[in-house]
C-alpha cells in the first residue's frame, strides 16, 4: 500500500506529529509506503493562471518540471493525505500555491475512487474551515471517502492525549480497510450534483474533442452516474440531473 501526503506545515511541529502519529497506526496493520510532500520546501512559482492545463493538458504547465512528478505520486497511491495548519483561517500560501498548480485535478478527476485524510491544526481558530476545504478539494479530485480531523491545540505544542489518540486509531483503522477492500462508498448529493454538472458541461466538447471530453470518455464516465456504479435511488437522481442539466446547457449554448 502505498501513501502520497501533502504537508502544508512549516514548522513541522503540531501537524507533524499528527501526520507521524497516523503513519505509525497505519504501519501496524501492514506494509506501507509512503511518499511525502513538504509544500513550503518546493521551488514551485506562483500559478500563473494560464489556462494550459484546462486546456492543453497538465503536460503544458510552465511548472510541469515540479507538478508533473507529484502528481504522478498521487496517481500512484491508493491514498492520500492533506495536513495544513490554519494561517489567518485558511491553509498556509505554499499549500494553497500547490493547490491552485493542480486545478486541472478538478476538471480531470484522476483520483477517482481513492481514499483520504484531512488533518488540520491550530492553536486558536481556524481548523474546522481548513479541513472543510480541503475534504472539499479531495471530493473534487474525485476521492469518495475522506476522514477529517480538525484539531484545535489550545497551546504551542501539541500533546496527543487519549480521545485524540483514539480517534486517530480509528480514521487510520477505517481508511485502511477501505483502501485493502477496495471499498467504493455512494456519493453525498452534493458530490453527486458536482459530477453531473462535469459530466453534462465536458460532454458538450465533443465536437471539439476537448482535453476534458477525451479523458472523461477514455474511463467510461459519460456511460455511468458516477465515477462507480451506484445503486438506486441515487443512481436516478444523477440521471435526472444530467438530463436537466444537459437541456439546460444546450438551451444556453
């Protein structure tokens, strides 16, 4: 099994030791590999909102040199896992910068059926929204399962007590089985709206043969309701809405 991190902590102090506590957990129910970004330790420029990636292909990006091996990474593991401390109630620039560098992740979902942890800290406010985000970003790389843990430290230094303990034991506990299962869950009706609307909008470039259209229609998704087979009633809901959606869009075009 292998784990791709992306660690958008400087320090590497609070939301470091939750990343070590959860790789020791998980290392006890098997072999595991893992692969770790640091956000901050990147030569990685600012994006330069070119378009390139929606448009031409990730390949394209003017900073493919530093992207292209992370993602790759990503591509390679059965899961992935986010850490961020909260800066002024959001996550740190160099996170957010790797962040913006893989938006075509949202238009080409790549990630499609992994699993993931959020972790996010602070010493005073800030976690719940960082962790909302970012559970956010891994639904729309298309991981259907995410286990979030916003932690609120109260001090400088973190000290990992029992219900903390606990609860960390039972996140890595439950994204490991799904990862060794194989575990596919249904989709929440906001992620399922979110991949209609992506399904109705890339199957309008078919004409064109857009990047997004090909990449959809090489997985099978113009042909399912999400990126598994799900079963009723969700299933009809995401045909209806792909149906409305589709009329709504040719109506505008």
């Amino acid at each position: 099994m292998k784990i791709c991190i992306l660690n958008g902590s400087v320090r590497k102090k609070n939301t470091k030791k939750v990343i070590d506590a959860f790789k020791k957990e998980l290392s006890t129910y098997g072999s595991v590999e893992f692969f770790e970004v640091n956000a901050h330790e990147l030569e990685l420029s600012y994006c330069k909102s070119c378009y390139n990636c929606f448009l031409k292909g990730e390949e394209t990006c003017p900073h493919k040199d530093v992207i292209k091996g992370i993602f790759a990474e990503m591509i390679s593991s059965d899961g992935i896992i986010i850490a961020s401390p909260a800066y002024s109630l959001q996550v740190p620039a160099a996170l957010k910068n790797l962040i913006d560098h893989l938006s075509f992740v949202i238009h080409r979902p790549g990630l499609a059926n992994k699993k993931g942890i959020v972790i996010s800290t602070t010493a005073g406010a800030g976690h719940k929204e960082v962790a909302k985000y970012l559970k956010q970003i891994l639904n729309f790389w298309g991981v259907d399962k995410v286990y979030s843990f916003p932690i609120r430290v109260a001090a400088e230094e973190l000290e990992i007590k029992k219900p903390l303990e606990k609860k960390l034991k039972r996140g890595a506990r439950g994204f490991f089985d799904d990862i060794f299962k194989k575990k596919k869950y249904n989709p929440s009706l906001k992620n399922l709206f979110y991949f209609s609307v992506m399904k109705a909008f890339y199957q309008m470039g078919k004409e064109e043969q857009t990047v997004d259209y090909l990449y959809w229609k090489e997985r099978g998704w113009f042909d399912l309701d999400f990126f598994h087979p799900i079963g009723f009633p969700k299933n009809l809901i995401g045909r209806s809405l792909f149906r409305l959606l589709t009329w709504t869009l040719k109506k505008q075009a």
